[in-house]
DNA sequence: GGATCTATCTATAAATC
DNA sequence: TGATTTATAGATAGATC
C-alpha cells in the first residue's frame, strides 16, 4: 500500500503523516466499500469515524444511509388463508413454536453481535466501522423456501389423491381426521 | 481495481464471477481496515457476513462471530408431534405465515441493530460497527423446517393408509372435520 | 468451485505546490 | 496544512489448474 517507498505496517509517529495517511486510507476504504456493494450487489454502508475529523465519514451518504434503513421498513407482504380443519391448529401451533424459537434466537444472537461489536469499539481510544447487509438475499431465498415447500405440498396431494382412488376411498385429504392429541 | 482488463463498475451478472469477486474484494477489504487500524491507531473491527461463505469473515478476532453460529447450531429441535392429518392447503398457509413472522421479525430486528448503531455512532464520540445478514443460517434453519414438515407429511400418508384399511372406504363419514376459524 | 498466477489497474507514499 | 502530482507498491480480473 505505498508508493515511492515500501511502507512497513506499523503505528505512523509522525502526526501529519499519520492524519494525512488516514485521510487517503479512509477514502480509499468508503471507496471499496462503494465498489464491492455495486460489482456485487450487497446492499451496505459504511461509517468511519478517525479520532481526526470532527463527524464521521459515511458512505454513500447521510441520506443513503436512511435509505438503507428505510428498505427494511417497505419488504413486502405474504398473502392469506382460505379454509382450515381442526386437527391443523395443533400442528400450527406447533410450527408457530418453532419459528418463535427461530426468532427469539436470531434476536438473540443478533443482540449479543451488536453488542460485542460496541464493547470493542468503545474500549478503544478511536474508532471506525462499516456496516454491510443484505436484504435481497433474505429476500430470495425465503422466496425459494416457498416455492419448495408449495410444490412438495402439491405433490403430496397428488400422491394422496391416487392413493386413494387405487384403494376406492373417498379422497382422505377432501375428509376430516382423527384427532391429536397436543 | 482491475487488472487483465478495466472493468466497468457495474453489477456482475454472471454468478461465479461475482462470487469470486466478493470474496477477493471483501479479503481485500479486510486488508485495508487492518492496516488503517495498525497505521493510524484507529480502534476498528468488521465483520462481513456474505451470502457466498459459509462463515462470517472477521477481523480481528474470529471469536465473536465463531460464538453465534455454534449457538445457532445447537438450537433446540423442535418436538416431534405424534399424529396428525391436515387439510394440505391450511398447512401450506400456516407455513406462509410462520415465514412471514420469521421474516418481520427479521426485519425487525434488523431495524433495530441498525438504529442502535446509528444512533450510537451519531450521538457519541466513537462507534463502529458492520453486519451483514448471514444467508447460511437462515438457509439451515429453513432446512431443518422444511426436514420436519417432510417427515411429518410420511407420518400423515403413514397413518391414512393404516386408517384406509382398517376401516374402508366409508370410515372417513363418521369423523366429520371441523372447521376452524384461524 | 477454489487456489494460484500474472498482467494490469488502482491506491497511495513522498514530493511538490 | 491541504491539494496535486508522480512513481511505485498493492489489489485484482481473467486465465489456468
């Protein structure tokens, strides 16, 4: 990372050099940053924040940086439910458990992330970060989940819906069920 | 940031090569935060939770983010339910709806580490922090969902077809479903 | 799909204004 | 000091294995 001279990687004692250093490193970085979220679509931001200027550098901008957080708030919305049989509110339930757990744990997880990043750079005299993250791709892939799981409900249909006629039985799935016990 | 040839700053359509340049870039990236860490005294840390790897990228301690993946990793397994039978379409809606609170709390959450971040980076004298939203384990999570919702699927078939033979083809009359207000 | 290898492009240390 | 220039170290696109 030099020019004119190979400099060694170590703490800049000279005052101006190590502010002038800074300044072009920070740019560099915000520049980086800006490349990386374009070339390969991640959607980030980044702030800087060196013991030498008085605000932080953020990238893309001030402005940008709410539009990242208003992204979050416009992700659009699943559709509803038609009709439903008893026995299913258990199995529901229990699905509903479960994603409950997911989620308690992500926000968990989530947490003690953010918080672990805070300590470090709280402890220190100064401090510079960099925030990245990506909705298309929870986006995406939640997407594809459903259209795994829509198609492996169709075929179960289907499968049960021959079964079925091969035994000369009113389609089951069209009929009631026992009951469960929860 | 080419070489071989001036690439235009765009979004790189094909796959494997964006891929590749993320991983270069954010290496790349990494570099640059540690050696702006080591020259100027900037007290920073990055975490890059990319949707390519299966592990976060971190500087400067792997520790932190090591931490949340092992605990997502053990999460706790949801109960096995016993018997049940559904109406295909009302768990195929449950499911869209689970993944729909998934999703908010997500967004949620989300929303929240942002805010935390910005708020703390703009109201105090240092601050720092990256995320990126991490595809893998969401991808986990929704694939053990998905193993349970199969498996409880092959119970259902399991248990129709033991009922189909006991009982014929009239059994189903008696045990009227109800309907469920959701 | 990743690791390695160049040829080139980019970032930047030092000089200069 | 900060901006501009310049020569060179570093990053990396594309090729290859």
């Amino acid at each position: 990372m030099m020019a004119r001279k190979k400099v060694k990687l170590a703490y800049i004692t000279n005052d101006g050099a190590r502010k002038a250093c800074f300044r072009k490193r920070k740019k560099g970085l915000l520049k980086k940053v800006s490349e990386l979220s374009t070339l390969c679509d991640v959607n980030a931001c980044a702030i800087i924040y060196g013991p030498y200027d008085t605000e932080p550098e953020v990238w893309p901008s001030p402005d940008g940086v709410q539009r990242v957080l208003a992204q979050f708030k416009s992700m659009p919305e699943t559709e509803q439910s038609k009709k439903m049989f008893d026995q299913v509110t258990y199995l529901s339930q229990r699905i509903g458990k479960a994603q409950e757990q997911v989620k308690n744990q992500t926000k968990e997880n989530r947490e003690k992330d953010v918080k672990h990043v805070m300590f470090q750079s709280l402890s220190g005299k100064s401090l510079q970060g960099l925030m990245l993250m990506d909705l298309q791709d929870l986006t995406w892939t939640i997407d594809q989940y459903l259209e795994q799981v829509h198609s492996r409900m169709k075929n179960f249909k289907e499968a049960l819906k021959n079964e079925n006629q091969e035994q000369g039985a009113t389609a089951a799935a069209d009929r009631p069920m026992d009951n469960v016990t929860p």
